[in-house]
C-alpha cells in the first residue's frame, strides 16, 4: 500500500513540473496580462496554476487521510 502512496505522490508531483500551458486566467487577468507583455503574461499565467494547485493538494492530502483513517476503523471492528 505504501508503494502504491509513494507513486501517486511522484506522479503528482510530476504532473505539476510538467510545464504544461494552460490558460487559466480570469476576464480581468487577461486584459492585464495582454498589457503586460509576452514574459510577464507567462509568469502571471504560472502564478495563477501555482496558486490554484495548492488548495486543491491540501483537499486531496485532507481526503487521503480520511480514507486511511475510515479503513483503519474499518479493519479494527473487523
């Protein structure tokens, strides 16, 4: 099982390092970013994905440990 932990981890953490394009900017991010310029509008573009991800592991890490607790209990009225 511990494998099986260690490589959803990995293959998270790998997805994140990607350097996959995505547009994720709001309405208002993207009228700033276009007056920005190129390199600018990257980095804010990234700082947006960075920003996002983060909640979302904290809900997954939060979620992971509910599981693992819900099956211990699971094992010990068994």
């Amino acid at each position: 099982m511990k494998k099986w932990g260690l490589m959803l981890v990995l293959l998270t953490v790998a997805l994140l390092f990607a350097g996959i394009d995505a547009e994720a900017q709001c309405s208002i991010c993207t009228k700033t970013a276009s007056q920005l310029g190129e390199k600018p509008a990257k980095a804010l573009n990234g700082a947006i994905i960075y920003l996002m991800s983060t909640p979302l592991l904290i809900i997954g890490f939060i979620g992971w440990r509910w599981w693992k607790m819900q099956k211990k209990d699971e094992e010990q009225q068994a």
